[in-house]
C-alpha cells in the first residue's frame, strides 16, 4: 500500500537540515506549521504505520497525480473541530483526490470539557464527506483526542474513536512510565524543563511562576506559539508589533525592562523543528510542567516525567487519554514555584496508570489501522502486547 501523509509542516526536512541555525521567526512557523508541536504528531504518525510507500502530500498537489499514485491518504488532524476554523476547504480537496482517508488526532476546541463548540457549515460538510471517505462502510476512519471530541462528533452523526495523540508511541520502549518514575527518583541534579504558555491566555499568570521555575531549577523555556516568544527567543524584540509587545511587557515585566525581557528569552527560550533533538534536549533535565502538551508529552517519551496544567479543554482531553497527568490551571495559579513543582513530580501510581494506558491505546491504535487496512508497524504491536 501507498500512503500519502498530510501535515500543516511545510518542507521540514530540509529546514531542519539547511536553513534551522539561521532561520528567522517567520522561517520558523511556516516550517511547522505554526506551532513546533506539530513535528511531535507528525513523527509519531509515521512511527505507528507500515507501509509500500510514505510520502507527503500537500492540499495544493494535483488531484489526479495523487489519486493515481496514492492508495489511502492520513491526515494529521489537531484541535479543528469549532467556531475558530471552518473545513469546507478540506471537504473540496478530498473530494477532489478521491481517497479513502483516515483522520488521525482531530479535536474539539473548548474552553471546558462538556461545552461543545460551535462548528461551522464548511467543517459540517467535511464531517460528512468523512464517512464516504471510509475504508469500509461499517468502519470509523477517526481517531480523536478523547471521549469529549467524540462526543461532540456523535451529535454531529460522526462515529470516531478516542484513542488521544500518536505522539505517545514515538518511543519504542515498554514501561515508559517506570522509566519516568526511576529517572526522577535518580536525579543528581534536579532541573526542570517548562512548556511555555501562551501570554493572551487567561493562564497567563502561570507564566510568572513557570519564569521563577526556570531561574530557581536551572532550566529552559520550551517555544511552541505564538510567534512574539518565538521573535524574542530568536532575538528579532525589535520586529514585534507594538501591541504585542505591550502584551509582553505586562505579562513577563516582572524581569524588569524590555531589554531585561529580551535578553532572558535570549538566554531560556528554547526551540525544536524535530521530535528527535527535542527529546534528547529534554533527558538533561529531571521534570517537564507546563501549559502545553507536547512539551510535557515528548519528554516522558524520553523519559523525562511530566504534568500539563490543562487551560483549556483540548489540553485536559488530550492528557487524560494518554495517561499523563494533569492540573487544571485554576486549581493551581496561586501555588508558589516550589508548590507547583512538588505537585508535579510523579508518584508510582501516575507511572503505573500512564504504562497502562498507553498500551491499552498501543492495542486500540493497532485494531483500527488493521480495520482500516493498513499495517500496524511492529513498535505499535510490540508495545500494544508488552
């Protein structure tokens, strides 16, 4: 079987092999996709699959050329499903390559889990495109982030599965939540690596907390989004729009002066264009916190334990299905940095729920690609019957 792959990055293998060390903010979005946790779905997308072929295909190729070519298409899906985006420009591509497609990770975007989102008629229109997209008829072709994306589909009269995010099978190891558990309990030197936020959302008081973290435990501020921390840890302080950084200055003023700002980001602010460096970066630490999930989720596949303080629903969702805990960052703003970081540390029981889970969702992973006709690769078997 050939399959094509679609992704939001945008030519990343050569990024990362010729441009990254020297490579502007705006290089750096478009390279992945605008946010650089997408590399980490990605990667595990294509460790999960067996196949003739792999290739990448974009929403602009030329329908009849990857019809031709192409037996089933896999689209690396992310939090699309609500009033934010509407996927009618999906609907008439797929329709126009004319495959059989399956829809890895697709999310609801919600403030709260059990507050369903608005979802436009484009996005409507593509759910039900979805079911004449299927392998078989009788065979769901979506995987989402957890049971409340489900849920929302069902209303929709979509039939999905929740089987959380493929980046939990980017380690090949077994008893990866042991390992976490061994490595904090090990720890010479105690470090501990954050996730940044995002300065807009009403999380934003967390970040205040996340900087002391950094300066008290000799970490690193990891990047995702929005582009301004991405310009201020690149050193390009002086492109970013004035409301933005007036944003900036309030949230992260605490440091002092704007050039106090720019010269810490300098210093902390941390980035990767590949799941590979981003894991291995992450093993020189002892925990991962923060308030976004794959820069806790990378590095427990590195073995690295970690907590995500949940903003939203797409976080808490996303964590609850595959086994690493969380905090709602409500129950946890007025903690000091030293609460914050004994809360996150892991017990053995966190390490023997997150083992648990993930071969449970390694098995259900595995069963639908197998119904959907593709083969499992033999890391996703072999993880799926530890």
């Amino acid at each position: 079987m050939k399959i094509g792959i679609i992704t939001n990055l945008q030519n990343i293998d050569k990024f990362v092999s010729t441009e990254l060390a020297f490579a502007n903010s705006e290089r750096w979005m478009a390279a992945t996709g605008g946010n650089t946790g997408n590399v980490a779905f990605v990667q595990g997308i294509k460790n999960i699959i067996t196949a003739e072929k792999v290739g990448e295909v974009h929403w602009g190729d030329n329908p009849e050329a990857v019809n031709e070519y192409y037996d089933l298409l896999i689209i690396c899906c992310a939090n699309q499903i609500g009033a934010h985006v509407d996927l009618g420009s999906w609907a008439d591509r797929l329709t126009a390559f004319n495959l059989p497609t399956l829809f890895i990770g697709l999310g609801a975007q919600s403030n709260s889990i059990g507050e369903h989102p608005d979802v436009p008629g484009g996005t409507i229109r593509l759910l039900e495109l979805s079911k004449k997209l299927r392998t078989k008829p009788d065979v769901p072709n979506i995987i989402t982030r957890g049971p409340f994306t489900t849920e929302v589909l069902e209303k929709l009269g979509v039939e999905s599965l929740p089987y959380g995010c493929p980046s939990q099978f980017i380690s090949t190891e077994l008893n990866v939540g042991k390992k976490c558990l061994k490595h904090q309990e090990t720890a010479q030197h105690f470090r501990v690596l954050t996730a940044a936020g995002n300065p807009w959302h009403a999380s934003y008081t967390l970040e205040k907390t996340l900087v002391e973290i950094v300066n008290e435990h000799k970490g690193d501020y990891v990047l995702q989004h929005p582009v301004s921390l991405v310009q201020l840890a690149l050193a390009e302080g002086e492109v970013i729009e004035d409301n933005q950084r007036e944003r900036l200055e309030k949230i992260y003023g605490f440091m002092g002066s704007w050039e106090t700002i720019c010269d810490w980001f300098r210093s902390h602010g941390v980035l990767f264009a590949d799941a590979q460096n981003w894991m291995l970066y992450s093993k020189r630490f002892t925990l991962a916190i923060g308030p976004r999930y794959h820069g806790v989720a990378l590095p427990i596949q590195a073995g690295v334990p970690g907590k995500v303080i949940a903003i939203d629903s797409r976080t808490e969702e996303l964590s609850d299905t595959t086994g690493i805990p969380f905090v709602r960052y409500k129950e946890i703003e007025k903690l000091s940095k030293e609460e914050l970081v004994d809360w996150c540390k892991w017990s053995e029981e966190d390490a023997n729920k997150y083992d648990l889970i993930r071969k449970n969702n390694a098995e259900s992973y595995s069963e639908f690609l197998t119904n959907n006709l593709v083969s499992p690769s033999l890391n996703l078997t072999g993880l799926a019957s530890q």
